[in-house]
C-alpha cells in the first residue's frame, strides 16, 4: 500500500491519507494514541477527518482488532483494500 497512502507521524500518532486527494483536500485516518485521547482500557481509537463539510468522526475497538479494524476503514473510507 505504500505506493496509495501518504504517512505522517505527529508525536504519539500516525496519520495516513490517500496519495492520490489533493493537498488541502486530504482526508485523514489516524490512530490515536491514549495519551492524545482518552479511549477505554483495552482499546484503541481510529479517527477520520475530512476537510470537507469539516466533518470528524472518532471510534474505538478492541486492541486485538485495531490492525482488521483500521484495514476496514481505509476500505470504507478511501475504497483502498489491502
């Protein structure tokens, strides 16, 4: 997938927006790091931002399922599948 998604790595999180969308329209999926947002133990959060609409939505999944549930989004969102 390297050659689909943009990477980007802020702190305690890691970014990726499809390569193709243009800059200043990239929609972003990222995994948020507890200390960034609080989640539930035993979990993780996966955020999605779009610039358009200024829309943001933010879910949380078991730590067992973050590697399927991230694939899944990337999938809903940007029609990428691994």
């Amino acid at each position: 997938m390297a050659y689909r998604l943009l990477v980007l790595t802020a702190m305690d999180d890691l970014a990726v927006a499809p390569e193709a969308a243009k800059p200043g329209e990239r929609e972003t999926i990222t995994v948020i790091s507890p200390v960034s947002f609080p989640v539930v133990p035993g979990h993780m959060g996966l955020s999605f931002c779009s610039p358009r609409g200024r829309r943001r939505e933010f879910r949380q999944y078991l730590v067992e399922d973050a590697v399927d549930a991230f694939w899944d989004l990337v999938e809903e969102k940007f029609g990428i599948t691994r």
